[in-house]
C-alpha cells in the first residue's frame, strides 16, 4: 500500500503522517483530489487503528425533536415549517416531551439528544423546564441538546448574550452540545443555503463558551451540494483550531446532503466514494479530534460499516424516532437497538464497545483481549 500511497501523489503526505507532522490546507485539497480512494483510506485507517485499535463505539441514546416550527429558511432542510398552523407543523407539550423519555423506563439510556427547529413563539422556560423535567425523571441521564445555531437564537430572541444563555441552561440540567448547524463554515455558502441563521464565527464561539463552562460538544459538516474541496478543508481547519485552543470537541461528524423534499432536491446526493472519501480525509486533517463519527442515518448502515475502514471509529448511537434525515429522503431505519449495533459492528470486522457521552466505556460486548486497547500511541501533533 505504501507504493500505492506513492503512486497516487501522496508520499509525502504519508511521510508526515508518519513523522506526526500536521497536514496543511494544500495537504487536505490533495487528498480531496487524487482519485485514488484506497490510498486515502489506508492512511485514514492506519491513523484510526494507532488511535483506537479494532475498536468502534457506540452509545445508547435517543433523540427528541421537540418542535419543528423554525424561522429560518435553509435551502437543504425538509424538517423545518415556518408558522405553527403549516401543514407538518408541530410542537410537542412538555408532558409530551417528557413522555418520550417515560415511556423507556426499562431502557438503559445514557443520553438523550435533543434538537429543534427555531420557534419564534415559546417562552424560554419552555427549554429550561424541558431539561430539568428529563433531570427528574432520570437523574442520571446525560442531556445533549440545543445546536449552537439554537443557542445563539434564543440569547437574540429573549435579549440574552451567548454566555447567559449557555448558563441558565446548564443550571437547568444541560450537559453538553450537539455539533448540528455547522453546514459549511465559508461564507459564500452559508449565504446560498442558510442565510438567516446564526454564522461560523458565532457558531465556532458558542462551542469556545461552552467548553469554557466544562461543557464537551461534537462539530458536524454538511458535505455533497454546492461546497467546493477547498471550502470542506477550510471547515476542517478552523473546527482544528478551535481544538487547539479549547480541547473541547469530541468527535467530528460529517452529514451527507440528503435531496428529497427541499429546496436544493435538483441536486443529487453524495456517492459512496465521496462518503468514504470524506470521513477519511477528516481524520488525517483533524489530529486533535478524537473520534469521527459516521452517522449511519445519515450514510446509510451499509456505508457506515464500510466507513469503520476509512477513518471512522464511532457510530452514534441507537438514535430511536429521528426526524431531520427521514423527512428529506433517508430510508434508513429510525432506530437500531444495541444489538444490532454490536452485530454490524462485528460483521465489518471491528469490535463494538457501548460507550457514554463522554466515552466511558459502559459495555464491551464480546470484545477481544486484543482489542481491548489502541493498538499503538497516536503519533506526536496527533492527539486523541
């Protein structure tokens, strides 16, 4: 593979993995760019396995989408209704909420995954109260809710500053945020796609204030429409460099495009080659983010388990009722229990560990000895 690697341009790219020197813009286009699928991913998974051996993750979770009401106007979007009368419109009750979180009392969930469209109408104890009725019912549970974009609407809506808000959050009961509404950092994009909403130098300082307040997150990238490889690689820089500073992500997640039933349906949807292509060049450009996750709603579960070779290390979780994907098109299931995880983890030939929010190990199905431990330290300027 090393010849190979050599071939398709790349050698001294992998010099510098190697030596643990980190990869510059140019670096990330070339990869993008050279053609040669395998060669990318054996570095990415060279990279993975001295990270994190044959193992994948995964948690227990379940998502909430409490309202889709939304102010904002983004082209890609298929969940979102503007008035609360529209057709498709709804906002759950807080009981309603709540209900969703009761009705799995037997389940051992350890997170609970909340987003929402921006709903101009609801007070903010509507989200506070939100969160501390899911504290009472289950103390334990961790609560990942609210997207930066969400954050930054609801300190304009009510006359908070970002700070303020992400406080009286965590007061109520919030742990930590989801990496959604990044789309693509460039402005030329977010001007195309999602001009009414919060933008990246915002975006990318909520996330600095909430790890400031002890809070870890996950950063996304909306890949597959009208962003360039230049624009994809510059969105990973600047997720690279609030690491540097902060330490705080988790994990950086790609979300393909999806088409049906938007504004942007004319275009078609990420390959498989440009899925794997991307998870891949993430982690070889991303050396200060643990984990890349591939959301397998998102990729589909086939893609997702080709990915645990091209880069990636998590799968999410369980996931249970998501909206967002399945009302653009995704004809994944909405939810896949633990079980099946672990078999679709062991049938690409990788080794399932259930893990926290924060990657606590809480299970290791049937894992190896072996594979009980990365099989190598990353290399310097990579840490994980």
């Amino acid at each position: 593979m090393i010849s190979r690697v050599r071939r398709a341009g790349l050698g001294d790219i992998e010099q510098k993995l190697q030596a643990g020197e980190r990869l510059s813009f140019d670096d990330g286009v070339r990869l993008f760019s050279c053609g040669d699928l395998q060669a990318v991913g054996w570095l990415a998974n060279r990279d993975r396995e001295r990270r994190h051996g044959a193992r994948t993750y995964f948690n227990y979770n379940l998502r909430v989408e409490a309202t889709n009401v939304c102010t904002a106007s983004c082209l890609f979007c298929s969940f979102a209704r503007l008035q609360p009368g529209d057709d498709g419109a709804y906002t759950l009750s807080l009981e309603q909420a709540w209900d969703k979180l009761r009705q799995r009392a037997s389940q051992p969930l350890t997170e609970l995954h909340i987003v929402n469209g921006l709903h101009p109408d609801l007070p903010f104890s509507y989200y506070t109260e939100l969160l501390a009725g899911y504290k009472r019912i289950r103390p334990s549970i961790h609560l990942k809710c609210f997207t930066a974009v969400e954050i930054a609407f609801f300190a304009d809506l009510y006359g908070m500053s970002d700070l303020q808000v992400l406080e009286a959050l965590q007061e109520a009961g919030l742990d930590s945020l989801p990496g959604g509404g990044a789309e693509i950092f460039a402005e030329r994009v977010r001007r195309k796609i999602c001009h009414d909403k919060c933008g990246a130098d915002r975006y990318l300082d909520i996330h600095r204030l909430a790890h400031g307040l002890g809070m870890r997150s996950n950063v996304t990238m909306l890949y597959g429409h009208i962003e360039t490889l230049e624009e994809r690689v510059d969105h990973m820089l600047r997720a690279r460099a609030l690491q540097d500073e902060t330490g705080g992500f988790q994990a950086f997640i790609p979300l393909a495009f999806h088409p049906d039933n938007n504004q942007m349906r004319k275009l078609p949807a990420p390959g498989a080659v440009d899925t794997l292509t991307v998870h891949a060049v993430a982690r070889l450009m991303l050396d200060n983010i643990p984990h890349i996750k591939a959301f397998w709603i998102a990729t589909g579960v086939e893609l997702a388990q080709a990915s645990l070779w091209f880069g990636v290390d998590d799968l999410d979780g369980t996931v249970q009722e998501e909206k967002i994907y399945h009302m653009a098109g995704s004809g994944t299931p909405e939810a896949l229990t633990t079980a099946d995880l672990t078999a679709l983890i062991r049938a690409a030939g990788r080794e399932p560990y259930e893990r926290d929010t924060l990657y606590n190990i809480v299970n290791a199905p049937g894992a190896s000895a072996a594979a009980s431990a990365p099989a190598a330290a990353a290399p310097a300027g990579a840490a994980g």
